[in-house]
C-alpha cells in the first residue's frame, strides 16, 4: 500500500470520527468544544474573580424575606467581569437587587430581559461598574458583574420572598447553596448563549446557561447565615438538619445562625420550627392591599378525621430508581435504602415493580408481579447490586413507568427517586401531564443538592406529593412519612369559594389533591374589597367524608410580600400554559406585565444596576470569568465528569477510540513495509 493511499485512508476514518453519530442523545463535559475548560475542572479551576455569601432571613407567619449578598472579590491583576449561576429556592420571588461600591450602593431596576442586557452591555462597555441577575430555570440564576478592578471587592446583594411549607405541624425552609451538574440531552446546536460546559442542544436549547464549571474543593465559596423567626405562636423546636446551629430566644422571636463562622456551600440549608401542638395552626390568612386590591395567602388543615381512613384497595406500586453518575457517593447509599423501606411497606396484596435507568433503562420485571416473599427477596438483591454510572436519560424510564399496563382494581402509585440533575425538565413535565392517567407520581428527592423545581413541580403534576432526603439518617423517618402518605387517601375535588362581589384569580387554579399532614395553601388577587364579615370557604372529599371550613378574610393589618407572592404564583401558571400551546406572545405580554408590576425576575424579565460614572477605561482590556460552584458534598468530580462511562456520550467516545486504534494500526503497517522495502534495497 502506498504512502499517499495510506494517508487518505487515514484522512478518511479521522473524518468519519468526528461525524455525528445517529442515535446519540448525550451531552456530557467530554463532548464539548471547550475542552480546556474541563481540563481546568479536573485539575482544579482556578479564577481571579472570588466569591462568599451572606444570608439574612426574616421569617414572620408563612411569608420569609431572605437576603442573600454576593462577595464578588479580584485577586487578579486585570480587570474582570464575572459570572456566577446560583441556586435559590423555586417558588422564590425575586424582587430586589443592590449594587454595593464601597459606601455607596445602586439599587436595581426590572427590566424585560433583552432591555435589561441592553443596558448592562453598554455599561460594561463604557467601563460602568454594573451588575445584571437573570433567571434561568425558576430555582437558578444567574449574576454578571461588570469591571471589576484589581483587588476590588464588589457586593451584589439579592432579595427574594417565599412562602414556607407546612407539613405534618411543621414549618420549614430550605436554602440551596449548590446545584448537582444537570445531564443535558439533545444533539449539540452551532452557537451558544453562555459559557457553561454544555453548548446549547436540540431538546435543551439553553443548556450553556445551566451547566457552571463546578470544583471539588475550595477556599472559597463560603456562606455565614442568620435567621429571625416571628412565629406568632410559642415553638416546641427549632433545628437545623444538616448543619450545626446557634438558637436563641426573646420575647417570642427566635434567631438562629451556623454554628461555624464559614460554611462550605457544598450542602443545601434547611431549618424547621414546629409549634407546640396546643398551638398548631389549623388555618391562617395574610392579607397586603396594592392600588386598592386586596392580594391572600391562606392555609387550611383538613380536619383529621378526614384522613383517618386508610386505603383498603390493593396498591400497585412502581419504583424508579435513577442510578446515574450525578447519584454516586451518598446518593446512592440513600437510594437504595429507601428502596429497601418501599419494599418492605408493602402488603401481601400489593404488586411491584422497580425501574432504574442511567444512560439506560431496565426493569426487574416485564411487568409489575405480587408482593410475596421470593420476589421481595429477588428485588433485594436487584436492589443491592445498584451501583452509579452513565447519564440521567429519564425520559425513557418515565415514559415506560407511566405507560405499563396498570393492573385492574389496583391503586397505581409511581415512586420517582433522584436527583433531578437534568436540564430538559419542560420536555418532562410535558410527558407526565399527557401519560399519567389514573396514576399518582411522588417523587422522593435524593443528595445535598437535588434539583428541587424538578421534585415539586413533577409531582404537583402528577397530583402526588415529594419528600427530600439528603442524609442516610433520615431515609427510615423520610420513607415512613412519604408511606403514610401514600397509604391514606388523598382529599379530592377541593373547592375554594369566595366571597360574591369581587371577582378574584387565584392559584393554583385547581387545588391538588392533598395526603395526610398537608395544608390548603392558596394565593389569591380580589378586583376590591370584600365587604365586612366576608369569609371564604374551603371544600372537600376524603374515604371519611366531605369537610366544609370558612375562613374570614377580615385583618387589621397588611403583611408585606403577600402580593408578590401571588404574582409570582401566577408567572408559575403562565409559564404551564405556554408549555401546553398556549399562544406564546400572548402568555409572554401577561408575564412581562405581572413581573414589572410586581418588580420581579421571570424567565422574560430581569434585574439590571448601572453605576453613572466610569471605572475603567473603554479601550482596556476586560476579562470574562466563570466563578465556579462547589460540588454537592458526598459526590465526586470522577463520577460525573471523568469516566467515559458517567454522563457522557460513550458510544461516541467508543467509535473514536476504535477509529484512533486503526489508524495507529494503517500508520504501524505503513512503516513496517518502508521498512521492508528499504533492506530489500539495501540488500
């Protein structure tokens, strides 16, 4: 074979290696254009550009306002402009922004988000110190800041609203300081919208704003928390779950702080207060007027004795279980522990089945089989043979969950357990709304940092419930709570009427079915005042019965923040009726409007500050810097970003490997018969 024959057969299969592969789904960090970026990922990203956070909660009835300041620090020599995407809680409403430059600050202004980057563009370019905070999913976004000189510190400081949660007599609220790498789906497009280490793909179309570089340890990245807690009623507990607190108490107000000076933002935040049970609220109303219309936050315990009956219909119950790359470590451990609790909560009557997909789906069974003691005995050891590897292609697992044949007279309850670690959530919540059926989807969230819009939002849709676990401590009380709940009837056709002579948009529009231990919780927006005496009244079914309760709307006081909650409740509706067809200019208009209105970022507004006066030259040169975030604490950078076989695209990487080695085969051939050739010459 000829040199030049051997050279086009190389150029040949070289070309053939970097062709798109058919049937190639998988976006991982290994795929990308930005390899040095990943190289900077594994050996340890480095930065100029520091950050720390501080947060401030104040806490009073359902309604807390938590500030969070962003220590944005340059220890380099040039100037730069840094990026940093960051998890907050996902029903929070963001609503302020502060630009700190010393002594001074520069409060930011809602803008629709074009107009809004606009003005941020030209600040920065005009060397303006200028901060911008985007929303990329509901629970992240994203903080840019604009020159930022050489051993300067900058402070961006954000403030949102959220309403807490109630469950089985306790409140709780829950901070996110890190974010588990999203699997991104989808063929990779030609350009890209931010500098994460996904390019944009077919079915996540704005993956490079979602997927920040991410560091397994640093110096940085540290947080100092304090709460205030005005309850309204005396408190039987106030605790930390996961990290050490300080409590203390005056006059009915608690104050709570880590217990460590500088905490490692590598482990969501969750503090819980729980009254005593003299004093458990059975229901509660908050009430803040805007331009003379009333807005509510109402809560409502179903009585008791309306979930006193348990189910007495046998259930058919199928786990799926993620055992992806993103769920190594801890998340693993957790995973199979509360699998082992699922099966051993079933009853002799009961069938199962038990799904887990990574890159890959499998199912134990072709179809969901009895609940007796070989086949318990047979999932165990499925169960403990599971192991961490390969991307989160949920779709596939989902659809065949969903879509199994359901067994007649069988109560159907899917149990979802992961991280949610993915980045095409819509494409998902799609798929449970058109295929649930008479099913009941609950979703128990696994790791430090799951994907808490995933968990919630999946089993609103699938008109269940969720629970979080984050440590192994907690599996047994976790899963115990989660199986009373599914083996207790859910309240149905809930009904919230109010009060003739105002008309009033509340939401959720239609109430989700409840389970034991859950509250009513309705925000709501009347054209004008109710008249004195006004109630309004909640409505419902249960095995035990119907239950009627009012509740009277009248108050002598506003509670700030009411308002923007319902708002931000209302941009949460829009955005399900854009992802069902509605007529996306039309839904846009009526979120722009809602969020200027309220002064809140949504996925089409944003924050933007502008300082009026230069800082830096226009003509010097200006770095771009990623800030890193932290890995959730129990994971590990090799399992999700180094094996070819962890989230990545593997039969892409198998092909090339193939073709690599061929090629090293033609050259090695190539030089053995010049080799040849030439001793026969010499011969």
């Amino acid at each position: 074979m000829s040199q030049q024959k051997v050279l086009m057969m190389i150029v040949t299969v070289f070309a053939w290696l970097w062709m798109p592969v058919g049937n190639t789904e998988e976006m991982s960090p290994m795929d990308l254009e930005a390899g040095t970026l990943l190289l900077k990922m594994q050996a340890g990203f480095t930065t100029a550009t520091r950050m720390n956070t501080d947060v401030t909660m104040n806490i009073s009835g359902l309604v807390a306002r938590v500030s969070v300041r962003q220590e944005f620090r340059n220890d380099g020599g040039d100037w730069t402009e840094g990026v940093y995407v960051f998890p907050l809680p996902d029903r929070a409403a963001v609503d302020r922004m502060r630009l700190h430059i010393g002594e001074r600050f520069i409060e930011g202004e809602v803008r629709e988000k074009e107009q809004a980057r606009k003005e941020y563009e030209r600040a920065r370019n005009e060397g303006k110190k200028a901060s911008l905070v985007e929303q990329e999913r509901p629970n992240l976004f994203t903080t840019t800041v604009a020159n930022i000189a050489p051993g300067e510190r900058v402070v961006v400081e954000i403030e949102y609203l959220e309403d807490l949660r109630y469950d089985n007599g306790t409140f709780a609220i829950r901070f996110p300081m890190t974010l588990t790498p999203r699997y991104i789906p989808g063929a990779p497009l030609p350009d890209r919208q931010g500098s994460g280490w996904s390019p944009d793909t077919t079915r996540v179309s704005d993956a490079s704003l979602v997927t920040p570089p991410q560091v397994a340890a640093s110096d940085d990245h540290k947080i100092s928390l304090t709460a205030s807690i005005d309850a309204g009623l005396p408190l039987e507990i106030v605790a930390s779950r996961y990290h050490p607190v300080d409590v203390s108490e005056a006059q009915g107000r608690y104050t709570v702080s880590l217990a460590n000076d500088a905490v490692p933002m590598d482990h969501d935040f969750e503090l819980l207060w729980r009254p005593l049970p003299s004093a458990a609220p059975r229901a509660m109303v908050f009430r803040e007027t805007i331009a003379g219309q009333p807005h509510y936050l109402l809560m409502v315990m179903p009585p008791d004795t309306a979930q006193d009956a348990t189910v007495t219909m046998p259930r058919e119950l199928i786990f799926v279980v993620d055992t992806s790359g993103s769920m190594h470590g801890n998340s693993i451990a957790q995973a199979k522990q509360a699998l082992e609790r699922a099966l051993d909560d079933l009853g002799a009557g009961d069938r199962f089945n038990i799904i887990e997909f990574n890159s890959t789906t499998r199912a134990l069974y072709h179809q969901s089989v009895a609940a007796d003691a070989a086949n318990l005995t047979h999932a165990r050891r499925f169960v403990q043979g599971l192991d961490a590897n390969g991307g989160t292609e949920m779709r596939p697992a989902l659809r065949l969950a969903l879509d199994s044949a359901g067994t007649e007279s069988y109560l159907r309850q899917i149990v979802f357990i992961t991280d949610g670690s993915v980045g095409n959530e819509d494409e998902l919540y799609a798929m449970i709304e058109t295929r649930l059926g008479d099913a009941r989807l609950f979703t128990v969230g696994i790791g430090s940092a799951p994907n808490s819009w995933f968990m919630r939002k999946a089993a609103e849709l699938g008109r269940g419930t969720f629970v979080v676990i984050s440590a192994l401590h907690e599996v047994g009380e976790k899963m115990d709570r989660l199986f009373d709940k599914l083996g207790h009837p859910q309240v149905t056709n809930i009904d919230v009427s109010w009060p003739g002579g105002a008309v009033t948009e509340s939401f959720p529009e239609i109430v989700p079915d409840l389970y034991r231990g859950e509250p009513v919780t309705v925000r709501a927006r009347a054209s004008g005042a109710f008249q004195p005496g006004s109630a309004v009244r909640v409505r419902g079914d249960s095995a035990a019965g119907a239950w009627t309760t009012e509740l009277p709307l009248d108050g002598d006081r506003d509670h700030s923040g009411v308002a923007a909650l319902w708002a931000r409740a209302r941009i949460a509706a829009l955005h399900d009726e854009e992802r069902r067809g509605a007529d996306s200019a039309v839904t846009r208009k009526a979120i722009v409007d809602t969020a200027i209105s309220h002064h809140l970022v949504s996925k089409y507004t944003s924050l933007v500050a502008v300082d009026k006066t230069p800082a830096r030259a226009a003509g010097d040169p200006l770095a771009r810097e990623q800030v890193p975030n932290l890995l959730p604490y129990g994971q590990s950078m090799n399992a999700i970003f180094g094996f070819p076989a962890t989230a990545t695209n593997a039969a892409v990487l198998q092909r090339r490997g193939l073709v690599l080695l061929l090629a090293a085969l033609l050259l090695l051939g190539a030089g053995t018969r010049r080799r040849s050739v030439n001793r026969a010459r010499l011969a």
